[in-house]
C-alpha cells in the first residue's frame, strides 16, 4: 500500500509533476468547469492523480505485488490552500457524472467514498489491474472476512462460562444411578389435610391393584390422560413407593404440632440431642419400632417419653427420632463422606469426599427420595421446593413445573431453592433421603379439604414420579440398547456394501434430552430463598413483632397491598404491615432494594417454632444438570439476600 497525503506536497513540486505528465490526464480533468468565477483553477485532485499516475509508472512491477494483479488502495486529503467553493464544485460535478470520471482516471483509478463539503475529507482511491484474477482476489477476500465475522457472532452466542459456588467435584454423574425407594409423606404438620388425604390415595391404590379391595372400582394406569385417575403402582412400577404419616399425633388433635414444629426437628444438632438423652439411658428405640408401624403411629415408649420430657425435648424431637430411623440414617452422615456402595454423597451429589483420611463407614439412607406433601394459607400456588446442588432433584423439579403447565394446563407453578447445599445442614423432614423434594399448595386453610388443591398436589406428584420411572427405564435398557446399537450399525454397514440401506432406527429419546429441549441454556428459572438466621427459620423471613402476652399473636397485621402478593417485588418504602394506632409501616430494605415475598401471612408462621414472619427470595436461576445456582463470568451475578440477624420490625 502506498499512502500519499497532498498536505506535504508543495504545490510547484505538484505543478511539475503535471508537466511532466501532463499527457496521462485528460484534459477535461485538468482544468475545471466554468464555475464561481475560477476558470482555470486547477483541483487538488487533480495534482493527486497525477501523483499516483507518476509513481504508477515509475514503480517497478515488484512494488505492486509482482505481476501488478494487486489492489494498491491510496488514500490522500484534499489541499489546505484549495477553497471550499472548488471542493464542493468539484463533488456536485463528480455526483453529476461519476460514471464518466471513473472511466477517464488514468490506470483504472476510481474513487471510492465521494467526497464531503469539507477540505480534510479523505478520497479513498484503488489502482486496479490483473482483471479476473484480482476480482477473483478480491471475492476470496470479502469471504474470509465474512468468515471471520461469522465465527466472531458464534463465539459471542456461545453460552457465558459459569460458575459455581460451592460446588463439590463431580465424579460421576447424578443421573447414572436409577430410583427406587420413594416415600410420599402427608401430615407432617397435623393441620395440613391434603397430603394425609393423598397417602391415603396411594395406599387405596395399592388395595386395587394387588387386588385386595372389596370395591369395584378399577384404577387402571392412565398416565397419559390427567383426566384419568392414576394407580402410582400400575403406571410407574419402576418404583417401589410407600407413605408415612409425619405426625399422627398432631393429626388426630387437628393441629400443626403437638409441641414444636416437626419440620425444624431434622438439624444434626437436634437429632444428636435426642440420641444422647435416649442411648445414655440405655434405651433402643429401634426396639420399640419393630412392635409397631412407625409409618402410621408414634411408637415410643412411655419411658422414653418421660426421659424427653426430663430433658425439656419436645415431642416432635422424639417423633424426628423415629422417622430419621426409618429413611435414614442421617445422624451418622455429618461427616458428609460417601457411602461404600455409591459414589454419590449423602445430599445425592457425585462427589469426591471431603475429608480424603477419614474412614468410609457412613451407610446410605434407606429412602432414595422423600416427597414431603404440604398446603400453605398463602396464595403459593404450585411450588416446587428443593435444595441448592441437588442435581436429579433440579431436573426432576424442571421436568415437574413444565408438565403441570402444559399437561395440567396450571399456569401458576413456580420453583423454590433453598441455599443449602449440605444435607446435615437441612432441618427438614425430607432432608432424612438421599434426596428430598417438597410440594407446596395453596391457598387451601388449615384443617380444610379442598378438590382443586388435592387435584394440583397429584399433578405435581405424577409429574415427578413419571420423571423418575422413565429415567428408570432408561437406565435399565441403556445396556441392552447399547449392544442393540452395535449389532443394528454393523447389520446396516453390510447393508450399505450390498447396497440395502433401507432400515433407519432413529436416536431414542430420552427424558433429558427433552429437558435440554424445554430449557436451550440449560438453566432454569427460580426463586432463591433467604438464608435462615433465626432459631426456627427454615429460609430467612421478614420478622414481626409480636404481643407481649401471647408470642404467637402478631403486634402488626400484613398490610392489604401486600396480601395475596406471593413471588411479587417489594421495594423500599412500599406498605409492609399496619399498626394497632393505623400507621404505615413502609419496607426499609432490609434484606435488599428490591425483594419477592413468599409465604405472605402464612397462618403456620405464627407459631415461634416455625419462625415468624413473612418470607422473602430474589428471583435466580440454576443450571439443571448440576443443581447450582448459575453466576455468569461477566460479573452478573445472582443477587444475594443478607439479613443480620439484628434486623427486625419491633
């Protein structure tokens, strides 16, 4: 390339060069039209072609590439000394007949971008020579460059690297490993009906399909018709599922609890209290257990109960006591380390062990997944809750919210994760499996029945135990269709030879691959809960205050705005709760600039032991084949939710 600025040339140096070249331009070029009175001004174009042309000439073959077939773009400005009235006499002309001066400029010299009303605009200018070849050139090179701009727009749609937090190192993968044991548990707060009504369901299923109900009725597998009463045993029998009544006490007496919240009675801390009081004391509550059905009763002794009751442990702890024998063990796996007989961990993760020395003796849990059924006051809807690094229980609950949209046709379905990655970390009822999932429904009122409610805790039940089934399915035929695969690729490369290729198998289908179908990116929508900071709190809350003679009865009522607003935002200074005297009390930001609340005046969240308040999330999403919570590299991170464990509305 050959730059040449007319800035730094003089104009006698110029004016000689025309002389000496003066037959290369033509005529018509050298002087200007007849125009502002300049009738013989010459045009710094002028000068400038005839500058190319005079170097065009005297330049050896080699500078232009060898056999002259390259493009030599020259670019140079027009002269300071030139007035504005020729240079824009000189663009309207070019406009006027740009074809014309095109094919006058000496060696093919065309100009590129027209020239602007302004002296230091650039003309772009080309000499051309080689004929096909060097279009063929230029083509070439207009295609790598779109090429490039091609790759360059890939990488940029490629999805963002993401990170992690807290993320264990996968081993092997969490899906690689099939679903047996399945326990659906209703009644853990005694309160709550639907789910005791749905175990009961289950278990008249299991009636009609062993044929041991006197009733009529048949129950056939519809699994493909919600319309259709489903059997869990004729449609999924992939799994072995059975039920348990959480708290039968509390049920019978139609309360939440007897004495404290059984759902905050799963922490390692408490489950190791009760163990210390009931073990120092010599007492086997496995004893106890094998002479009743834990499922159905409260099996302990009167013993034991008076030892709780000489240790100030409620009766719930004791009841924890028992479930935790029954789907567990969980006391045992605080360590986190794995199982002899599995490569996942005790929260259901593929993971390498933590502490690399310590001895392997922590046996799996006996439930693979515990499915905790629960009805709230607050207009929830449909709410999937599961914990944070569960990877089955994320595609599971991805599979689950899409089905009851599109095949129950419930629009209002929607994802909860708690922040808790470690199962011993999890004071839950369902954090005793291997792996736990929750379903939430409301509105409903507590101690109330109602069809519609019932209907929607089915859908979301179904859904999940289809998910499970078919992916059950899947890993059992996957050898078998791997050697099928083998076979039918040699019988169809022999049949390619002799020229029969007419048997086509298409690819098998499976489960995740409609989940990587339903979800492109690969993650998933949520509300990610706040951290609990106090006693009772399962996921962080805004607290209110309470009356001074009752702890249950709230000093402030949840302000109308606020009310039925489940998974909506909040932000500073919105209407929050109503004083006895009328006043306002407006969101301070405690937890953040803008929240989503969840549980709105949940009548479960009077009680101290479940932790007053209303709950609050931020709206996330997780990457469904790992279960974390998805942090993109660019700095987008999730927003979390801080609360200090000082902050509150009293």
């Amino acid at each position: 390339n050959i730059n040449i600025n007319i800035n730094i040339m003089t104009k006698r140096a110029l004016r000689k060069l025309v002389q000496t070249k003066r037959r290369c331009i033509p005529r018509p070029l050298l002087r200007h039209p007849h125009r502002h009175g300049h009738r013989h001004r010459r045009h710094p174009f002028v000068f400038g072609a005839a500058a190319i042309s005079l170097l065009a000439t005297a330049l050896p073959s080699c500078a232009l590439g060898g056999g002259g077939g390259n493009l030599i773009p020259l670019a140079f400005a027009a002269s300071a000394s030139s007035s504005s009235s020729s240079v824009g006499s000189f663009g309207s002309s070019r406009r006027r007949s740009s074809s014309s001066s095109a094919s006058s400029l000496p060696f093919g010299i065309s100009s590129k971008r027209s020239i602007c009303n302004s002296r230091s605009a650039p003309v772009m200018m080309t000499i051309r020579g080689g004929g096909d070849a060097e279009q063929q050139r230029l083509q070439q090179q207009q295609q790598q460059q779109q090429q490039q701009q091609r790759q360059q727009q890939q990488q940029q749609a490629k999805p963002k690297q993401r990170q992690y937090p807290h993320a264990p190192i996968a081993t092997v993968s969490p899906f690689s490993r099939p679903v047996k044991k399945v326990v659906v548990v209703g009644g853990t707060h005694g309160n709550e009906y639907t789910g005791v009504w749905c175990i009961k369901s289950i278990e008249r299923q299991r009636e009609l399909f062993d044929g041991t109900s006197s009733s009529s009725s048949s129950s056939p597998s519809s699994q493909g018709d919600p319309a259709q009463p489903v059997n869990v045993f004729a449609s999924f029998p992939s799994l072995d599922v059975d039920t348990l009544l959480a708290n039968p006490v509390a049920h019978m007496q139609n309360k939440r609890f007897v004495e404290a919240d059984l759902n905050r009675e799963f922490s390692i801390d408490r489950l190791k209290r009760v163990a210390a009081v009931l073990d120092g004391n010599g007492n086997d509550d496995a004893a106890s257990a094998s002479s009743c059905d834990v499922a159905t009763e409260f099996c302990s002794t009167d013993e034991e109960r008076n030892l709780m009751l000489g240790a100030s442990l409620p009766h719930e702890a004791l009841r924890a006591r028992e479930i935790e024998a029954l789907l567990g063990p969980k006391i045992l796996a605080e360590s986190n380390t794995l199982s002899s007989s599995s490569s996942h961990d005790v929260d259901g993760n593929s993971v390498v062990p933590e502490d690399e020395g310590e001895e392997d003796t922590n046996p799996a849990p006996l439930a693979d997944i515990v499915i905790d059924l629960h009805t709230t006051t607050c207009n929830m809807g449909i709410s999937l809750i599961i914990p944070e690094g569960d990877a089955l229980m994320s595609a599971a609950a991805a599979y689950v919210m899409h089905s009851c949209r599109a095949k129950y046709g419930y629009p209002h379905v929607q994802i909860l994760m708690h922040a808790l990655p470690k199962r011993k970390h999890r004071m839950n009822l369902s954090s005793c499996g291997r792996h736990g999932f929750t379903v939430e429904v409301g509105p409903v009122p507590q101690g109330v029945l109602r069809h519609d409610v019932v209907e929607k805790t089915e859908a979301a039940l179904h859904s999940l135990l289809e998910f499970l089934h078919l992916r059950n399915l899947e890993l059992e035929n996957e050898k078998d269709a791997q050697t099928k695969e083998k076979d039918e690729g040699a019988s169809r490369h022999s049949n390619v030879v002799e020229g029969d290729a007419t048997d086509h198998t298409p690819p098998t289908t499976t489960v995740l691959d409609r989940l990587r179908r339903l979800y492109p990116g690969g993650t998933v929508p949520c509300y990610r809960s706040a951290p609990a900071v106090r006693p009772g709190e399962l996921s962080g809350k805004i607290s209110w205050p309470t009356d001074p003679t009752n702890p249950n009865f709230p000093a402030v009522v949840v302000h109308k705005s606020v009310q039925d607003r489940d998974f909506e935002p909040l932000r500073v200074g919105d209407p929050l709760f109503l004083s006895l005297d009328g006043k306002v009390i407006p969101y301070y930001g405690s937890h953040g600039e803008e929240v989503h609340l969840i549980f709105v005046n949940e009548g479960g969240y009077y009680y101290a032991s479940s932790g007053t308040g209303i709950g609050v999330a931020v709206k996330s999403q997780f990457d469904w084949e790992t279960g974390w919570f998805v942090i993109e590299e660019d700095g987008g991170e999730s927003e979390e939710v801080v609360v200090d464990e000082e902050d509150s509305y009293e």
